[in-house]
C-alpha cells in the first residue's frame, strides 16, 4: 500500500512539474512572439556598416531583427538590386551569426510596380527571383516600400500581387509587410485602404505617420491604426522621445502590438537609453 501510494504521489508530483514547465514555456513564447527591427539603410558601404555593426552588437539581446535595404522593383518590373547591395548581403551571414533574424525591404519604382502588378509574367518572374533569393540568403522575409500612388485598379492589381507574393513565402516559412504613408483614414499608396491589406497574407502593415516625435498625436495615430488593421499593424517608429517614453511601450502593449519597426540605424547618441525602451517592449510582462 506504502508503495502504491508513493507511487501515485510521484506520478502527482511529475504532472506538476509538466504543467509548471508547460506555463514557463509558454510565457516564454508569448514574449518570443515580440519583435524589434531595425532598418539598416541606405546603399551602405563597408565603413559605415562596420560602425553600425558595434552598437547591435553589444544590445543584441533587445534586437530580434535587422532589416537591409538592397532591393527594389526596377522600372521595368523585375527583381532588382540598389548601390552597395553586394556589401548588404555579404553582411547577412554575420548578422544571422549575432542572433538576428534578417529580412529585405524592397523599394518600389513608380513605372516599374504598376507594370509588374498588371503583368502576370513579370509578376511571376518577380516572385521567383526574389524567394529565390531569399532562400539563397536565408532570409526570413520582405517589407514591400512601394510608395507610388494609384487608383482603384492599381490597388486592385496590387492585392492581387500581395496574395501571390504573400502565399509563396509563407510555402517557404517567411514573412511579408508592407508600408503605408498615413494611418488608416483615407486609401494609401497604391490607393489600398487597410481593409484591402485584411484580406491579404501580408504579416504585417507598418505606418510611417508614426515617425514623428509628438507623442499625443502619435499615441492617436496608434490607437485609430490599432483598431483598424489589427494584429497586421506595427508602428513604424524613430529614434527619439516617442519610444523612451515608458507609457508609450505600455499602451503598445496593452493594444496587443507585438511588433516595433525602427527606422532608421542605429541612434548617434544615448543609444543605450534608447535600446534599453527596445528591451523593455521586447522582455515585459504581457499587459
């Protein structure tokens, strides 16, 4: 009886220890989910990487991801590549090997985006090159910088490239955002409001209203875009007051926004105060 009894409770004791290492993982991948990126920009050369190389370095552990900007839809539609992008891609090894995630963004020419997004071979010759791409590099994904205005067809055209371009890197485990000017209240580049990006694969949708430093009309920005788009929105923030500002990074997350995009480098002075605000959105408890 002694023990069938000693057994039971061993048995208890090991469900316990289950259910305890069960929350803790959890917990830990609540907060995993968080993001900070950083955009490294523009047409870098190896000096000027090398100076920004130190800063992420030494906080690495408030930074989940780097995004370079090698990339962009060149006016004739395809998959092209800016100044310095060899030195950007050289560089993504090293980064990966700092414990950054990495993705691309990828600018838009004017002539070039309406031509791809109208023309399903340059649409499949861009998807193509670029998870192919990615893949080579080991990328973890694209943000789309296509800052070109349109018309009703143009958004048309351009959902329907986001639901192409968006399917075939999820088939590959990546991720795609995509930028917009304003903050929800009238249609955007392209002329795509923030109900058409509901429709679409695309992970995330980075505001760049939201680069300002005036924290009440910032705050307001956040909360109308919040409502709008949802999981998709991510505030695409500078360095400054705006994200030291404790209660800011509270209501980020009291919204449940689990993504702070920074553009742009790294910050030229206090830049631990200011990845120290990176590390608090990133590791705080959930609101």
């Amino acid at each position: 009886i002694m023990i069938s009894r000693l057994n039971t409770m061993m048995r208890a004791l090991a469900v316990l220890c289950c259910l305890l290492w069960f929350a803790s993982v959890s917990t830990y991948s609540q907060h995993a989910k968080r993001e900070t990126e950083i955009f490294l920009c523009c047409y870098l050369n190896q000096t000027q990487w090398d100076h920004l190389l130190v800063p992420l370095r030494q906080h690495r552990s408030n930074i989940t991801t780097v995004i370079i900007c090698p990339y962009e839809i060149d006016a004739s539609g395809t998959f092209g590549t800016q100044k310095n992008f060899h030195i950007a891609e050289k560089m993504v090894p090293q980064l990966h090997s700092l414990g950054f995630s990495v993705r691309a963004l990828v600018a838009g020419n004017p002539v070039g985006v309406k031509l791809m997004i109208r023309n399903k071979r340059l649409m499949q010759k861009f998807v193509h090159d670029s998870v192919k791409k990615a893949r080579a590099l080991n990328l973890q994904g694209y943000n789309l910088d296509c800052e070109v205005p349109g018309n009703h067809s143009d958004s048309t055209h351009f959902v329907s490239f986001l639901n192409k371009f968006g399917r075939e890197l999820h088939h590959h485990n990546m991720l795609l955002s995509s930028d917009i000017a304003g903050n929800c209240s009238s249609p955007d580049y392209l002329n795509m409001t923030c109900k058409q990006y509901h429709n679409t694969p695309v992970d995330k949708v980075m505001t760049m209203a939201t680069y300002i430093q005036d924290i009440p009309k910032w705050r307001k920005i956040v909360k109308h875009a919040s409502s709008e788009l949802g999981k998709q929105f991510m505030p695409g923030s500078a360095w400054g007051p705006v994200i030291t500002n404790r209660q800011n990074l509270d209501l980020l997350l009291q919204l449940g926004i689990n993504t702070l995009p920074i553009w742009v480098n790294t910050p030229t002075a206090n830049a631990s105060m200011y990845f120290d605000a990176l590390g608090y959105f990133l590791h705080a408890p959930e609101q």
